[in-house]
C-alpha cells in the first residue's frame, strides 16, 4: 500500500505541476483537473500514511494498550485457516458480484461518452464533424472503459483468483483501525493494511479497536469480524464459521 501511495502522490505532483504551468501559459484549464489531483495526492498520501500494520508502524515500546477485556490475554497474531469449499464458494459468489458491478460501470461509461459524443455532434452544423465528435468521445469512451476493466483486473479480479487457487485463508486478531479514503477506506491490522473491498463491513469495523477479522488474503474480500469478547460485528451472508477471537 505504502508503494502505492508513493505513485499516487508522485504522479499527483507531477500532474499538478504540468497543469499549474499550462495554466500559466494561458491554457485556461478550469478548476476540474486541479480538483482531481488534488484528490489523486490526498489519496496518495494516506496510501503512503497508513499502508502497514498497525504494530508494525510503531516500535513495541510505544504501541499504547488497546482497550479490550482484561480476561482477554494481549496477543497479536495472524493464523491460516483451511480454505473449505463452502467458504471458496462463498468467495466465488461474492466475486462474480463484483464482477456484474464492474460490467455495468463499465458498460455505462461506454454509453455515456457515446451519447456525449452523439449529442455534441448532432448540435455542430459543420459537416463531418459530428462524426469526428462521435469517434473522438466513442474512443475515450472505450479508453476509459479499459483503463477501469484493467485496474479491477489487477487489483480485485486477479488476486481473488489466486485466493480460489489457495488452501488456507487468513484470521488476524489484534488491533483494528478504520483509515476512511476517498469512495472507500483501508482496513488496518496489526501486521497488515489492505483497501477495504466497497464498502461492506465498513461501519461495523469502524466501531471496533479490537478484534479478529476474517479475510482473503490476496482479494482481501472481509468475511466476518468479531470483538474481543467474541460476540460477531460483521458477517458475510453465508459465511457460518465460529468466532476465533481467542484463537484459531
């Protein structure tokens, strides 16, 4: 995550700076494109901020007491759980979700620079040139489209892959802490930190400092979560694994 946080930031920056100096030149860019990076470096910087564990982010001596039962012994650990087929089904089912969500942003960005394209070119009475609108948007549209198939690809549709081929998922218990992002937020553990796929699990985990959560551990596609007292907080629908809380 701290990798990426870099890039982000760096090319933030960078992009910031070319526009700064064709605005200067006279280019008249409006507020948009310095809105957007100025997102891009504030996303970066928390990538860069809190992208590791929440332990491994601080020396042992430093590392204030987490509030959590007294019965309950302070032990921080991350165990491999055997990977059932119910439990790869269940990954699969939620994946192929994702999957339809993925077609429909991308069918509809297609659809929206076709139609802008369509409108813009049927409002010019110059002759050719609503077809050249029409190829220049339609190209963006397919443009942009890829770009947003192939990010999911990498970062989502890839590694869940690779977590079907698998025989062991992961269970964390420790600290937990919630770093809200721009349309989302990364989950922070006690040796790892991971973007959060949507939004599911997010306010239940937000109200949580300390627990064991349940997860993927390259899709990182959450499954349950409990508390320190075992008691459940957050539970994929179908997922039926008991609380480990204490233990694996």
């Amino acid at each position: 995550m701290r990798i990426w946080g870099n890039v982000l930031l760096a090319i933030g920056i960078l992009f910031l700076i070319l526009l700064g100096l064709a605005e200067l030149g006279g280019a008249h860019l409006g507020v948009a494109p310095f809105f957007i990076m100025a997102i891009l470096i504030l996303i970066g910087w928390k990538l860069r901020t809190s992208g590791r564990g929440i332990l491994r982010s601080k020396s042992a001596e430093t590392v204030p007491a987490p509030r959590q039962p007294a019965a309950l012994a302070v032990e921080f650990s991350t165990v491999e759980l055997p990977l059932t087929p119910e439990v790869a089904a269940l990954i699969a089912s939620q994946n192929a979700r994702t999957q339809r969500i993925l077609l429909y942003i991308v069918g509809g960005c297609l659809a929206f620079f076709a139609g802008l394209g369509a409108v813009l070119g049927a409002a010019d009475n110059i002759p050719g040139e609503g077809r050249t609108f029409l190829l220049l948007f339609g190209g963006l549209g397919v443009a942009c489209a890829f770009l947003i198939y192939a990010i999911s690809w990498l970062t989502t549709q890839k590694p869940v892959r690779r977590d079907l081929r698998a025989t062991t998922y992961l269970r964390t218990t420790g600290p937990v802490k919630v770093v809200p992002i721009v349309g989302g937020a990364m989950l922070r553990l006690a040796d790892r930190a991971f973007l959060m796929d949507g939004r599911s699990g997010m306010v239940e985990l937000s109200n949580l400092d300390w627990g064991c959560v349940d997860y993927s551990p390259h899709g990182h596609m959450i499954l349950g979560a409990w508390d320190g007292e075992g008691r459940s907080v957050y539970c994929l629908p179908g997922y039926t694994v008991a609380s480990g809380s204490r233990g694996a």
